[in-house]
C-alpha cells in the first residue's frame, strides 16, 4: 500500500470520526483523532517531497475504482503524484496539522469543537484529493469538496447573519467560476475525447492553428478551453472580478482562514494553472490573459489593502495581491516560480494569520488595528513570530548582485524571482506593476506592525476590551450571549485590571500571550518563513536543478529561468528598493508623524474613500445581479406563473368552461372523486371506441 | 429467472394488499402497505441483481407475453419486459414506496385504509407503466397513475386541495388526449401495439412531426416543461408528504421515461428537428424557475421550482441526442428522485411538528435538531450538484452531452449551478442556520428512529449514487448504446466543430525569452 492512501484518506475517515461521534467520547477525543491523523499525514508527505527533491522519484498513480463510464467518457478515482502534487501536499498537510493543533488553544472555550475539527479535516481531504486528481474531473470533485468545507467554515458561527451571508457569498461566487471550469471540462473533453491530464497535456502540443466553435463564433481552441478554465481559477483564487468573496469570508475562525483563506484553498487556481501549464503554453493569448488578471487583482488588491482597519481584511487583501502575483508569474511562463511563492507564501501567509489570531485572542476579539498599539512588550512571542512573517512577505534579503549568494527571507526569493522574471519574460508592465505592489505590500505589511505593535496603546477606545474589563470587575450583566459570538466567553478573569493606569490608553486591560499550542505553530512557521525561500529556491527556479526537480509536472521554461538570472543590476535592486520605500513611508506615517494618515486621507478624500470600500465592487454587483435576480425572479413569479400561464391556462378554462354550464361548477365546488371518475369514463370510452370500431 | 413472472408478481402484491387494505382498520392497514412494498423492494433488489448486462445480454428481460384480444390485425396483450432504463425506474419505485408509507405513518389519520390502497395502487400503476411492452396497456398505466395521485391530493392535501387537483387534471388531460390519437393512429397504421417492435419502427420523417407533437404534449405537462408547469407547485403544496415524495420522486420521471421509450427510439428525425424546442423551454425553465425559487417563501413551492429547473436538465440531456446526454439525463432523474424525495421529506420532518411551510418561521434549527441540520445539508448539497452526491453525476454528465450539440445552451444550462446554489443555499440558511429565537422552535424535537432512518436510507443512496454510480449506469448502457445507435442518423453535428491542430513550431521557447536572450548574451 502506498501511503498516499494514508495521506488522502486518514483526514477523511477522521472527519467521519469525529463528527459522527461528536462529543459522545469526550472533548479531547475529536481533537486527538483529527489532528493525530494530520500530523500522520504530514509525516508521510515530508519524505515524498524529499525523494523528489533528490530527483529519483517518478510520477505515479495510484487507482482506486472508476468512478464514471459514460461512452467514451471514463472518469476514474485514482491519486497522483508527482513533483508538483508533492509540493502541495507537503504545504496542505504542513499547514493543516499546525492548524490543527492552533485550534486547540484558540478555540478551546467553543463548545462546538468537534464539528470544528471533523470540517478542517474533511476540507483537507478535499484539497489532497484535488492536488492528487490524475483527471479534470477528480479535481473539480476536490474543488468543489474545499468549497463545502470553506463553506461550513466559513458559517462556522452560524447564529451570526453577517457569517451566514458571507458563506452564501463564497459559495456562490465560487460557483461562478465553476461554470467557466465545466464548462471548460467539456470543451477538453470535446476537443481530446478525454479528461484524463496527462493524454490531454500530452496532445496539447499538436493543436497549434486549431480553431473552434464557441457561443457562434470561431476561435483558436487552446485560448476558449484556457480561458474556460482560467475562470474556474479566478473564482477560487479570488482575482479581481471574482475575489469579492475572501475578504468576507474572515468571518470565519482565524485558523480557518490560515489554513484556507491563505495557505491552501485559495491556491487551487494557481495550482490549476501550473499543473494545465502545457496547455497554457500554446494560447499567448491566455497566458497575456492570465498575466493581466494576475497584475490588476495583485494592484487592486494591494490599494485596497493599504486602508483596511480591520487586521484580517488587510491579510485578506494582501493573500489576494500575492495570489496575484503567482497568477502573473504563470502568465510569464514563470511557473516554477509561482509554485515557489505559492510554497512559501503558505508559511508566511498562515503565519501571519495565525498570529492575528494570536493578536486577536490577546485583545479580547478586538479585530480593528485602530485599538491596538503598542502590544509587542505584551505578547512578544507573537511579536517576533509576525516579524517573521512580515520580513518574510515584504522580501527583505541582501541582493546577490556581487557574486555573492543572495540571501533573504523566504518572500524575498520568490517575489522578486517573479519580478525577474517578469522583466526577463519581457512583460515590462507587469513588471513595474510588480515593482510598484512591492512597495504597497511593504507599506501595508508594515503598517500592521507598527499599528499594532508599536505607538502608545489605544485600547480603551474598543468596546471588547471595555468588555472584558468591565466583566472582570465582576459587574457582570452578561451580554455576549448576544454579540453572536459563540465564543465570545474567552477566559476574561485572566484579564485583571489596574486603575492607575486607565489613563494611558489601556483602559486598565492586560494582554496575555497566547498558550503554547498556538505558540508551537508559530515558531515553526516562523522557521518556513525565515529559511523555505534559501533552502528551496534552487529546486524551483534554478535552471538546472529545475529542470530536475519538475521534470515534465510544469511546463518549466529553462530558458527564461536562465534569462532571470541575467537581468541588470537595476532590475535586481528594484524590488528591495520598492520595499525598502515602503518600510520608510510606513514608518513616517505611523511612528513617526501618526496624524500624517488622517491628513492624507483628508487631502486625497476621493481616492482615501475609493480604497476603504474596496472598490466599491460589492455595491456594483449587488446592484447589477443580487438585486435584479430577486426582483426578476418576483416578476416571474407573480406576472410570468400567475398572471399569464394560469390566468390564460388553467384558470382561463374553468372560466370558459363555467360560462358553458353550471356542471364543471359543481365539480369544483368538492367531489374529487368526480374528476377520477371523468378520467376513468374517458380511458374507458376510449378503448371501447379502439376495440369495437 | 425465466418462468417465474416476477414482473406480473410485484404488480400483483401491491394490488392485492390495496384491495386487502380497505377491509382492515388504520394500524392493520399501515403494516399490510409497509409489508407489500418492502416485499415489491425485496423483488425488486431480485430484479436488479438477476439483469444481464454486457455483450449477449438480451435488450429486453423478464418478458412475459400474454394475448389478451386481438382486433383487424392489432394484438393487445399483457406483455410485460424491461430493459436497463426501466429497471432502474422500477428499483427507484420500490425504493422510495416504503419510506412514503413510513413518512404517512403518523401525519395521517384520516381514512387510513383508503390512504394506503391509493398508495399501494400508485405503486402498481408506476411499475406497470415501466414494464409494460404493449402499447395499450402502457397507456392506460401511465394515465392510470394519475387517479391515485389525484385522490391523495385532494382527499389528504392541505387547504386549497381541490384547486391543485383541478389543476393538475386539466393539464394532464389535454397532453393525455392528444397522445391517446397518437397512439391509436400508431396501432392503425402498423397493426402492432408492442414497444419493441414500434422502437424499430420508421415512420416517414412528416408522420413522425405530428406524431412526436402529440406525445410531447402528452410528456412536456408530466415533465413539467416550462410553461406548463405551474401544475407542480400547486401539487406539491397541498399534497401531503408522501405524495411529494411520491409525485417528485416517481411521477416527474414519467415524461422523461417517455422521451426516452417513445420520442426518441420511435421518432428519431422529429427529434432532431426538435431539438430547438425542447432546448428553448429548458434553457428558459433553468433560468426562469431558478429565479421564482429563489424568491419563494413557501419551502414546498421552492422545492417543486427547483424540480422544474432539474427537470430542465433531463429534457436538456435527452435531446442532446449523445451517450454523455442521455444517460446523464437518466442519471438526473434517478437523482433527482432519490434527492427531492428526500427534500420533501425534509420539509414533512419540520411541518409535522410546526404545522407551516413558512421559511421564516423556522430559523437555527441546527442549534436543537443538528441530526436533522447534517441530513438537510446533504441533501441540499446533493440538489446543488455537489461532486460525490447523486445529482453531480447526471448534471455533468447531460451538461456535457449538451455541450457537444450547443455551446450557448451549455452555457444557459449550467448558469443552473449557480442559481441553484443560491436558492438552496438561502434556504438553508432561513431554515437551519441564524439564532434559535422562536419558542415553539426551540420546542422541536431532532429526529425520531423512523425519521432517522428513512433519511438515512435515502442519504446512503445519494452517496452511493454519487461516489460509485457504475451500479446504476452498467444497466443502462447497452440500452443508451442502442439508442444512439439509432438515433445517429439524426443527431446534429454540434457547433463547436474544432478543426485539427499542427505541432506546435519549435521556436515557442525562443519567443517567450525574445526580449531577455539579448541581454544575457551581453554578459
């Protein structure tokens, strides 16, 4: 037995486990079985990667049963892995298992905490069942497993309308893309006559000059089945357009979001992209497509980013910005490189999640960075971890630009690798564009440090931590019952309160670190974030060694690696030096002059306004679809069914039929068994007609 | 199995239990209908697991042929005989009679004995419609069915009955007669009533318009096609549960069973040329019904609109006219039955206790009912075409089939996926999900045994259906092969036409690193 079975199916039977079983063995019992399995899983996958680090491993596949024969149409389950699968599943497993173990301590006052766990398990079972699908059809099964579970995670509280509405949204919003992936499933399997990904990567080559029908006009057929495909991608990578969704859905936990909103789920598109890399080779025209996405959702998502008060929002924003990112590097040619960010950035991104969380839990649920500050002598294990996590996402590093090694944390190798490249690629936009969210990532990153960890406390402002100080007083009308939290009762007697100093900005509050099971993920995603872009780089982008590590699982384009590493010193320089800007007009703006924001924000008040809401993408498309669908939909209803079809129909003929005489009168006013009778004498006449005719 | 008329035997035993069923009072009238419909199951697991399937299976099985009378040439007779299509409709049948007398076990008190014998008949007349091979007798079947359905409506339905059951007659009816003169013009003019036998027989192409237009009003109304379909949301809200159950599970597939017996195999060329039509109503019935679905207050209503919606998808996949559509479009019926039953037997569980069908008088109920909360869920998940649930198999499956005839109706088509998981996951959300306010709410027991495993039977299916539907689909494809078969002489070319492509020129590579090839030769 190999144990990719182990891998895939030890959360699933947990998820059964645990949720089956609920709370009848205990509390602890889910937990252990649930994050036991992951942990088990991890361990499994670590030496996958590994074998195929050392470049032995081939790709295989492992069958389990056919799951659809229809014609010449055979969907079967089965689970492969090669290079570019084992580098998911060491980043779902990884991720997973750490999370897991996070929530122990985070949502350890919840009373729902099996039903919590068997969803993280069962969502990672779904994504380990789409990054293992040998066909396009295993993996949709995947991609719409991890839209349940995001789903259910994401209305985890379901008392909360606002939790409610936000898991409709990305489930729906989701489904939006899922009819461009269909439908791009049924052109593929029109076009290659399967849906099996390595028959089809391997024809893909020979369809140069292919033209085909679509909607009444004719096309080249690479670009409508990359296209199709490409939309599923948007939706689940939440690029602009589709991204509407990520950032409600922070409505669910803070781990839910590490693990999905960040590390995992949210890369599917990527990894999509990647694994249909042969087939993205042959349209320029899908690849310019995908390039574009990529560079505008990673801009819009950075202005917006820079202006969210909320901690989470901002995250949400930059894992949409740096999920663009990895797009415009596929769009480039550059997947190595996208796989690289998408690796590292699952460390750095859950870590920097997970220590919101931490911030989160230390500030009684207060989520506004506007109540934060001065927290890093507080909580300092969280302070470091996220500085982590910040220098790791911002690419700070030393430049190899003298013949030395460059050296960096892990963001700075594979973001500025995607900035290379893109120069290299000659996509000289997408290059200043990325340049450009270097800096507004630096900014916003930043941002969130010093908001929240630096400058004087701000905390008595917040109405949580009025909250919590109240309730430890002891004055306790006890109203989180309806604040919709179901877990708002979090250990507030650990808080005590001093009043010599309420006057300082803490409202006599005292944060506290965060238990050891929350720390332990932390420090190891520390670990990830600081050294995964040094150690790894060289088997994701470097020419040679690439070229070995992906062995055919991505298109990897030696040539433009190689080119990368070519490029003037001004190009190397320019990403750090965007960051290095960013840290400076962070650090101005919110440690050195703080009221210069409120002034900016007042002098440049459109553009302030346009940023903080986003766009204004929600108000558009509640007004151009949620509403008229609704209103449409009443319309139907009470003109089109009521008005018309019965008016003119059913209706229309009793009145006609009443006008004629008073026997159908009688028959409505009661006898049922009137109207069985009629069918009965009519059934009857007819055959006595056929027989004695 | 040859000599013992299994098929004459599971049309007997429910006849004779309605029959016994009058004479017995209401406890002794549950146990006879609950034991007549397990043992029609029991026969029918025996039917099943004895089908041939493969090469040198026979297309039609358990045949059994009786002459009854014969008239100027035509032969009437009690011929019965199923191939994979009617198998499976026959093991849903049989499958969802138990759980409907399960579900009335309690809710209905009122004439019991009658309640049952109109069950118990509604089954025999089901079976007798799929097995039957002569033309006459599948009429009288088929039209038969109805009587059953239209005294449990207006005999047990809720207040505005009688207007629901006067609806459904008076569309019925119309579809009913025109397909009566069909047929008789049929048996006239090749002096045979056996299916069979008209499957093999060509009509001359102007024949087959007027012929397939009269079994297509008979087929849209069952069905129900937009736009006479506004029978089925009356039907379903004042019918009682197991007749939701009953009418969405079984009857809604009578129309799609009959585009496959008759219009297709029979009228292969008017299918074609159809294929415009049915293609509009559905596109307009996925999009159009979605939409009322989604703004309905009522939880019967809602679900009887998505029905016509999943409908649409059948009629869609049918007439796609390929393997992918057609056994998709089987796959959504068998779906569809299993997950709407359920559905409706959803909204029973929550009405016998609150007495509404109001959505917004429920709320929270995965707080006090999350037994309840985890089999609604799976079935609502199921009826939005989640992958690993029945209804994604059939859904994909007719999508893709459809997508080989027309891109644009793929393209309507599958907008479906989206509007259904808006309306059914609104609902879901004003029924289960928010805070537990409501007192007599929060009064609501979760899930008794009986509840219990009558959901949990159907949930099994669902996934069963969903995660290995080669038990369902093995049947059928020897029928769907000779089907296409026939039907290939007709079938359109599709738009999409891809021309074939060349090797991709050599220089790809180049191209792509064009711009920095120059500066790396600077170094």
């Amino acid at each position: 037995m190999s144990a990719i079975y182990f891998i895939v199916f030890l959360p699933l039977l947990a998820a059964a486990v645990a949720g089956l079983s609920n709370k009848a063995f205990g509390k602890t019992f889910p937990k252990v079985i649930t994050t036991g399995s992951l942990f088990i899983a991890c361990a499994l996958s670590w030496p996958i990667f590994i074998s195929y680090l050392g470049g032995h491993a081939e790709p295989t596949v492992s069958p389990i049963f056919t799951w659809m024969l229809s014609g010449s149409m055979q969907v079967d389950w089965a689970l492969r892995v090669d290079s570019l699968t084992a580098v998911m599943l060491v980043v779902v497993t990884s991720v997973s298992a750490l999370v897991h173990l996070y929530s122990w301590g985070y949502m350890s006052e919840e009373p729902d905490q099996p039903r919590f766990f068997a969803y993280l398990s069962l969502f990672t079972f779904a994504m380990l069942m789409l990054v293992t699908a040998n066909n396009l059809v295993q993996m949709f099964f995947g991609w719409e497993g991890v839209g349940l579970a995001s789903y259910l995670l994401i209305g985890f509280w379901f008392r909360k309308p606002s939790a409610n509405a936000a898991a409709i949204k990305a489930f729906v919003v989701n489904r939006v893309g899922d009819l461009g992936f269909m439908l791009g499933i049924f052109g593929t399997f029109l076009v290659f006559g399967t849906i099996d990904i390595p028959t089809i990567l391997a024809a893909a080559p020979n369809m140069h000059g292919s033209t085909i029908g679509f909607l009444g006009a004719r096309f080249d057929t690479m670009t409508v089945l990359c296209l199709l495909l490409f939309v599923g991608a948007m939706g689940k990578s939440a690029q602009l357009g589709l991204h509407t969704w990520l950032p409600d859905a922070m409505e669910g936990p803070t781990p839910v979001s590490a693990l999905i909103h960040a590390a995992t789920m949210v890369t599917a598109g990527v990894f999509m992209v990647c694994r249909m890399s042969p087939m993205f080779e042959q349209s320029q025209v899908a690849l310019g497509v995908v390039t574009f996405v990529g560079a505008a959702t990673c801009f819009f998502a950075a202005t917006v980013g820079t202006t969210q008060t909320d901690i989470k929002r901002v995250i949400a924003y930059s894992t949409c910005s740096q999920l663009g990112y990895m797009f415009f590097a596929a769009g480039v040619g550059a997947y190595g490189a996208a796989m690289f960010h998408l690796f590292t950035h699952a460390f750095f991104k859950a870590l920097l999640f997970l220590g919101a969380g931490s911030v989160i839990h230390a500030m009684h649920h207060e989520q506004d960075m506007r109540y934060y500050g001065g927290l890093w002598k507080k909580i300092p294990v969280t302070y470091w971890t996220m500085m982590a996590g910040t220098l790791a996402i911002t690419g700070v590093g030393i430049p190899g630009i003298f013949g030395n090694t460059a050296f960096g944390f892990a963001g700075f190798h594979s973001k500025d690798a995607i900035i290379e490249a893109s120069y290299a690629a000659g996509q000289t936009s997408a290059f200043w564009v990325g340049v450009f969210v270097a800096l507004l990532t630096s900014f916003y990153s930043w941002r969130v440090v010093f908001l929240t960890f630096h400058g004087k406390p701000r905390w008595a402002a917040s109405e949580h931590i009025q909250h919590a100080v109240h309730d430890a007083h002891g004055h306790g009308h006890d109203d989180h019952a309806d604040d919709g939290h179901a877990h708002a009762a979090h250990g507030h007697d650990d808080h005590h309160h001093d009043h010599a100093h309420e006057g300082d900005g803490t409202a006599g509050y005292h944060p506290h670190e965060s238990p050891i099971v929350m720390l332990i993920p932390l420090l190891i995603l520390s670990v990830g974030a600081v050294l995964a872009g040094f150690v790894f780089h060289g088997f994701f982008i470097e020419p040679s060694a690439g070229e070995s590590y992906w062995h055919g699982a991505v298109a990897f384009n030696e040539h433009l690696m190689h080119a990368m590493h070519e490029v003037p010193v001004w190009v190397k320089l320019s990403a750090t030096i965007a960051m290095l800007s960013g840290l400076a007009i962070a650090y101005g703006a919110y440690i050195v002059s703080p009221s210069f924001p409120a002034k900016f924000a007042e002098a440049f008040r459109p553009l302030y306004l346009f940023s903080l809401n986003k766009w204004y993408f929600d108000e558009l498309y509640n007004f151009l679809f949620v509403r008229p669908a609704f209103a449409i939909g009443r319309l139907f209803w009470k003109k089109g069914d009521e008005a018309t079809i019965d008016r003119f129909g059913p209706n229309g003929v009793a009145k006609v039929v009443q006008l004629g005489g008073g026997v159908t009168a009688k028959l409505q006013s009661g006898y049922v068994y009137a109207y069985a009778f009629i069918m009965l004498i009519g059934l009857t006449a007819a055959l006595t007609w056929v027989i004695a005719r | 199995m040859s000599g013992f008329p299994i098929l004459t035997v599971m049309l007997a035993v429910p006849a004779i239990a309605a029959v016994a069923c009058l004479f017995l009072n209401a406890q002794g009238a549950r146990w006879l209908a609950l034991a007549a419909t397990f043992v029609d199951l029991a026969l029918g697991i025996l039917l099943w697991s004895g089908f041939q399937t493969g090469d040198g299976a026979a297309q039609w099985q358990f045949v059994e042929h009786v002459r009854l009378f014969g008239i100027g040439g035509a032969e009437f007779a009690w011929a019965l005989g199923i191939d994979g299509f009617a198998l499976l409709l026959i093991v849903l049948s049989v499958f969802l009679m138990p759980i409907c007398i399960g579900a009335s076990w309690l809710s209905v008190t009122k004439r019991v004995p009658e309640y049952m014998a109109a069950f118990l008949a509604t089954e025999v007349l089901m079976i007798g419609t799929f097995a039957a091979q002569d033309l006459m007798l599948f009429y009288v079947f088929f039209e038969g069915g109805l009587i059953p359905m239209f005294l449990i409506i207006g005999i047990w339905g809720g207040a505005n009955r009688i207007y629901a059951s006067y609806k459904f007659f008076l569309y019925t009816l119309l579809g009913s007669l025109l397909m009566l003169i069909a047929i008789i013009y049929m048996i006239l003019t090749t002096g045979t009533t056996s299916i069979p036998a008209l499957m093999q027989h060509d009509f001359p192409a102007h024949v087959q318009t007027w012929l397939w237009l009269a079994f297509f009003a008979s087929f849209a109304v069952k069905m129900p096609m937009w736009p006479v379909h506004t029978w089925l949301p009356d039907a379903h809200v004042q019918a009682p549960t197991a007749g939701s159950v009953i009418l969405a599970g079984v009857l809604l597939k009578l129309g799609g069973y009959g585009f496959l017996r008759f219009s297709l195999p029979m009228f292969p060329e008017a299918s074609a040329q159809f294929i415009w039509l049915v293609f509009l109503l559905s596109a307009v019935a996925v999009v159009y019904t979605s939409l009322v679905a989604l703004v309905q207050s009522d939880m019967k209503k809602l679900i009887a609109y998505s029905s016509v919606a999943h409908m649409a998808i059948v009629t869609f996949g049918l007439f796609a006219l390929n393997s992918q559509g057609i056994e998709g479009a089987m796959m959504v019926m068998l779906g569809h039955g299993v997950v709407s039953g359920a559905l409706f037997l959803c909204v029973g569980v929550i009405y016998d206790r609150l007495h509404t069908r109001e959505i917004d008088r429920y709320g929270g109920l995965a707080i006090n009912m999350p037994r309840y909360a985890v089999l609604f869920l799976l079935f609502t998940m199921a009826s939005v075409g989640l992958p690993g649930t029945s209804n994604f198999i059939g859904e994909f499956l007719s999508l893709a089939g459809i997508y080989q005839v027309s891109t644009l109706y793929a393209l309507l088509g599958t907008t479906g996926i989206i509007l259904g998981a808006a309306y059914m996951l609104y609902l879901y959300r004003r029924v289960a999900f928010g805070d537990l306010t409501k007192d007599d709410v929060k009064a609501m027991p979760d899930l008794d045994l009986r509840e219990f495993v009558m959901l949990g039977a159907l949930a099994a299916v669902t996934l069963w259906m969903g995660v290995y539907p080669e038990s369902f689909m093995k049947p059928m494809r020897g029928d769907v092969e000779k089907l296409v078969a026939r039907l290939e002489r007709a079938a359109p070319a599709g738009d999409s036409l891809p021309t074939v492509g060349k090797p991709a020129p050599a220089v790809e590579h180049g191209e792509h690193a064009a711009a920095p090839v120059a500066h790396g030769e600077a170094h």
